[in-house]
C-alpha cells in the first residue's frame, strides 16, 4: 500500500476529568504524511499554538498570518522530506484530526525527538495524542532500536505536561524555550521548556495507554 498507506486504525473511549467519557466515533486512522497534507497540518498547528501558547508567545505573532507561517514550514517540510524525520497524520472519518513530527537521532543521550505533537480541539481526549504517540514508537524502534525518545514542552502547558507524565513520561531539564522563526519578537518573556523523555519505545506501548489526551 506505500508509505502513505493506513498504517494503525484503532477505536477509543477515554475517561474525561470529570468522569464521563468521549468517544472517538468510528476508527481513527494512523498513517505516514504526504505533500498534500501541508495545508490541514498548518491549520491544526496554527490553532493548537493559538489555543495552547498564549501567554508564551508574543500576542503579535499569533494574531498575525500565523497560517501562511505555518504553511510555509510544513510546505517545505513534507516536499523535501528527509529520511531521519517521518510525519504521521491522524484522520477520522477521512479527515485530519492530528499529527506528530519525528526527528531520529536527534540526540546522542535521548534519542529520537518528538518535535511536535497537536491534535485538533474536537478530537481532544479522545485518545488521539495516545495513538499518535504509539505509532510514533513503533516506528522509531523499527527505524532505531534501542533509542530513547524525548520531546520539549513548555512549561505553562500543564495539561500536555500531565499528559506526558501519564504516559509513563521523565521530566528532566529545563531551559529557555527557543523562538519560533528564530526571532525573539516572538516570545512573550522568557518562557521556560522541560525535556520529557522515555529511555525506550516500549514504554509508551499500547498497553501502557493510560487515556490522558
């Protein structure tokens, strides 16, 4: 079926904060990106970063064309791809609903790097960051065994903390957060980012699925 073929389709049913439960209706879809995905990653990025990142980033950058920003980055990224980066996109009824972002052997000491990981807003805690996250494993220990793996997440964002930690996540160091596009402009202060790791793929196995997204 090719790279861009379906390769994880699972059903889940989460459990919310408040004890109730969502359910991702039908079988969410797990497969490798194309070109044409540019456009639906850019515009769940830009939502995710708008929801989740105020008060991180500067009001000025995601008020402004932060879409075409987006766009310009995932264009470039999934038509020149490289061979050590893979991006998955999760699809509900055919439609992207989330992806993540892999760079191998990012770090001599960590691993692979999950360089991004959102998931649009309806499809929240329905266990969609949990599959990707999966999928995501999987191919890292096929592609690089024994590699650990590790992402970056910004200190405010409790809830992705939370989540990573239910996910049998490390929190390790901390340190100042980069700026998207390199420009300072682009921060709102001095925001801090904590390394979260797993010293191997296996821990953030299926059955370690704890339902925190």
């Amino acid at each position: 079926m090719g790279r861009c073929a379906l390769i994880s389709k699972r059903q889940h049913m989460i459990a919310t904060h408040n004890g109730e439960s969502k359910h991702a209706e039908g079988d969410v879809s797990i497969r490798l990106s194309q070109a044409s995905d540019a456009p639906a990653i850019a515009r769940i990025h830009t939502d995710s970063w708008r929801r989740h990142y105020r008060g991180m980033y500067s009001d000025r950058f995601l008020d402004g064309d932060l879409y075409a920003d987006r766009l310009s980055v995932w264009t470039e990224r999934l038509t020149q791809a490289a061979p050590d980066h893979f991006t998955l996109v999760a699809e509900h009824h055919g439609l992207p609903v989330g992806f993540a972002h892999v760079a191998l052997a990012a770090d001599p000491t960590w691993g692979a790097l999950v360089e991004n990981l959102h998931v649009e807003r309806s499809m929240q805690r329905t266990g969609v960051g949990s599959v990707l996250l999966d999928r995501a494993a999987s191919i890292i220990a096929e592609r690089q065994p024994g590699s650990g793996i590790f992402l970056w997440v910004l200190e405010q964002n409790e809830a992705a903390i939370a989540f990573y930690v239910a996910r049998q996540g490390t929190l390790r160091d901390r340190e100042q957060s980069s700026a998207p596009g390199k420009d300072p402009r682009n921060l709102h202060g001095r925001p801090m980012r904590i390394r979260v790791t797993w010293s191997h793929p296996e821990l953030l196995s299926p059955a370690r699925d704890l339902g925190a997204d």
